[in-house]
C-alpha cells in the first residue's frame, strides 16, 4: 500500500463530512445572533431547534461516510491482496498489517478533518458575507468558529478510524497461498456461506423491524413513536448493509438478464455474481443515497397529502389560496431538505465513483485477456459501462423500494395520532431526479479509469500483478 495516497478518495469523503458537519454546527449561532439583533431574542430557543436536527443530518452523513469509507478501504485491499500474501509470505502478521492500515485510516481521518473543518468555516463566511451583503442577515459580529466545531472532526476521525478497521478485516484472512494466485474477490458461493453475516444481518433486520412495528403500533397515542420507528430504520439498514454481500447479487443478477442475448450485456451480468463483493461495494453507497432522498421525499409527500386533506375539511371544501399557500410550503420545505439531504446522496454518490474506478483498475488483467480472446476496444467499453449501468439500476430499484417504506413508516408514525391511515406518495420530481442522476454518474464514473485500462497492450495487461 502507498500510505495516505492510496486513500485520496477517503480523504475527500472525510473531508465532505467534516464540511457539511462544520456548517450545520456553525449555522444555528448565526441564525440565533441574527434573531437577538433584530430583536427577537424571546426567540432563543431556536438555537437549540436548529442544533438537534444540525446533529440528526451530521449524525446520518456519518452513518453514510463510514460505510463507504470501510467500502472503499476494502477494495482497495481486495486490489492488493496478491502484495498482502506476499508480505505474509516473509514473516508479517496479518495483526501488523490491519495495525498499520488503521494508523492510516486514522492519520486519513485527521487529514480529511482538518481539510472539511477549515472548508466548512470558510463557506459558511461566505455566505454570512453575502446574506449581510444584500441585507438578509443583520449587520452585526456572528460567531465562525464556536467550541462546537471541534466535534464534528473528532466525530468524522472516529468514524473514518472505525471504518477503516472494519475494511482492513480482510487483511486477517489473506494467506501466503493466495500470493500465488490472481484471485483478490470470493466467489458468490463463498460470500453465500458466511454464516456470521448471515446471523447479523438477520439479527439487526429483525430488530429494525420490531422497532418500527413499536412505532407503528404506538402512532395513534402520540407523535413521539416516530423516535422507535427512526432508530428502527437505521438498524434495519444496518442490517441491508451488512448483508449487501448477500443481498444484492441476487438483485443484480436479475437485472443481468435484460437484454442477455447479447454476449457482452450477459458477460456485464455474470460479473456481478462472479464479485460479488465488489459489486456489492459498489452498489450499497448509491442505495443509501436514493433511499434517504426517497424516505424524506415520501414522508414530506404524506404530511403534505394529510395536511391538505385536513384542510379541505375545516373549511368546507377549502380556500384553494391557503391549499395552494401549504403547497409553496412544502416544496420550499422538500427544497431545503433535500439539498441538505442531498449532500449526504453526495458523499455515497463519490463512494460509488471510487468503488466503480478502482474495479475497472483493478481488472486490467482481466480486461487484457478479454481483448487476447477476441473482444474488441469498443465490446469492452460497452461491457464495463452495461455493468456499471445494471449496478446502478439495481441500486435505484432497491433504494425506491426501501426509501418508499421507510418514508411511509415516518409518516405514519408521525401523523398516526390523527386518525388517517397514510398511503405512500411518490414525488415523480425527485424520483426522475433520481434516476436520470444514477445513470449520468454509471456512465461518468467509468469514463476515466475505461479509458485508463484500454491504453494498456493486451500483453502488458496480463503481465500486471
């Protein structure tokens, strides 16, 4: 491994958390100091609002930056496993190793939030220059650098440190045999057995889902059941994402089958049950951004769909002002979310890139010996980008669905207390979003490290360790 270099991506994903962490800290100050110097200072306790969801987003772009920092540090030594063997091979532990890669993750946690610290604050400056400049904000000293800023980078080196350790697991179970070998992913089968895996993700999906059954069950008595069904959610993820390996070669599979007349569409399809690991990789950070943009987007959708109808009911048939009044609400409301949200999408979405670019990297011998056997330049690059595509189109499938009940859940939890039993909406907006967004990254992602792989001869590919 060439130290820190190796874990550029890292690095900009700690440093994207840290950014988005950075502002959110810094933000409720800013709106609580601009509210005392208009005088409305009776208006304090919206600072301690604004912090409990700041930290709620920090908390779930946490949640999304460690599992694809773990992810990317575990394709990375998939990469290497051949130069792990061997390093076993004359004498060093596979304990000294993993040691030595979570020294790095921990040094790729402090570098990325010292970079995400100062840019955060130096955003957030500028906009506060801007909002003051056009008299938005009120001229007065706002707080850039409050003691609060320190725990999203000790949060953000945490989460990078333990996602590393959780990655470099693998280096533990490389053997000097496997140096002799051009093997660096287990076979479906292999990944199929994991009994451990297998226990766990079971174990965390059954707790999510008994959490949200609680929430559900206890919605007509108060709102608070939203807080079990939450926690619920992310447990039940937890579980999803744990059992990537196992659930989404199946997925991905049956997408493999569209079109799998033709030889180099089903050839993309096969390699995702022959990978399952990096394909799992790779698709698991995409399916957590579409399924937070979608569970926000369904949930805002139900409150707005039950307001409106409580609405209507109060007035007779209603003003049609006011429902149009709550309908600019809402999609002001969704607006803000969704960018907020949406950068959380960002940090998968720059997951995904890495997973995508270093497997094309990564299969330069493969690819040569493709190109020995017949396939031309352009079969390949098709070949790549119809697997990166099929990737993408099982990781918008799977975060629909599970964005679509998650998001019911909230809602239901939520609004419960009124009476109503809620059907899941579907904003067609965000879904286009969606889609049209994951196909455009596919594509992008594997232009580079494509065109990469192919300026190298045939016989030169194979030649590569």
């Amino acid at each position: 491994m060439n130290g820190i270099r190796s874990f550029a991506p890292t690095v900009l994903v700690a440093a994207l958390g840290t950014t988005f962490g950075s502002a959110l800290v810094i933000a409720p100050g800013i709106v609580t100091e601009a509210l005392a110097a208009a005088g409305l200072s009776e208006l304090g306790p919206v600072k301690a609002i604004l912090s409990v969801v700041g930290w709620l987003f920090l908390g779930i772009a946490l949640y999304v930056g460690a599992i694809v920092t773990a992810n990317t540090c575990a394709t990375l030594i998939a990469g290497q496993t051949r130069i792990i063997a061997l390093q076993r091979l004359v004498g060093a532990t596979g304990a000294t190793l993993r040691a030595r890669i979570t020294r790095t993750g921990l040094l790729v946690g402090v570098l990325g939030g010292l970079i995400g610290a100062v840019a955060g604050t130096g955003l957030t400056a500028l906009f506060v220059v801007v909002l003051r400049g056009n008299g938005f904000l009120p001229d007065t000293t706002y707080t850039l650098l409050p003691w609060e800023l320190v725990l999203p980078v000790v949060a953000v080196v945490l989460a990078t440190w333990g996602a590393f350790a959780v990655g470099s697991r693998r280096v533990l179970t490389v053997t000097p045999l496997q140096a002799l070998s051009s093997s660096v992913e287990p076979s479906h089968e292999d990944v199929r057995s994991g009994t451990a895996r297998k226990v766990w993700s079971i174990l965390l999906m059954a707790g999510g889902g008994l959490l949200m059954l609680v929430g559900l069950l206890g919605s007509a008595a108060s709102p608070i059941a939203v807080l079990p069904a939450a926690l619920g959610g992310f447990v039940s993820f937890a579980g999803v994402a744990v059992g990537a390996t196992i659930v989404m070669p199946p997925v991905l599979q049956l997408i493999g089958r569209i079109g799998s007349r033709d030889p180099v569409v089903l050839l993309a399809g096969r390699n995702a049950m022959r990978a399952p690991g990096r394909s799992s990789r790779a698709t698991i950070g995409l399916v957590i951004g579409v399924t937070l943009l979608v569970t926000f987007a369904v949930a805002l959708g139900i409150m707005q769909h039950v307001l409106e109808a409580q609405l209507r009911g109060q007035l007779d048939g209603g003003s049609p002002e006011q429902v149009q009044g709550m309908r600019d609400f809402f999609v002001q409301l969704n607006a803000v979310i969704s960018v907020i949200v949406g950068f959380s999408a960002v940090i998968a979405a720059v997951g995904v890139v890495n997973a995508l670019a270093l497997g094309v990297l990564q299969r330069r011998r493969e690819l040569g010996l493709l190109r020995v056997l017949g396939l031309t330049g352009a079969q390949v690059r098709r070949m790549i980008v119809t697997e990166a595509v099929q990737m993408v189109v099982a990781a918008v499938l799977t975060g629909l669905v599970l964005g679509t009940f998650y998001g019911w859940v909230g809602g239901q939890t939520l609004l419960g207390s009124l009476g109503t039993p809620v059907a899941p909406v579907l904003p067609p907006l965000t879904i286009g979003i969606v889609v049209l967004g994951a196909l455009v990254l596919a594509v992008a992602a594997t232009i580079a490290p494509v065109r990469r792989a192919m300026r190298v001869p045939p016989t030169e590919a194979l030649a590569v360790d």
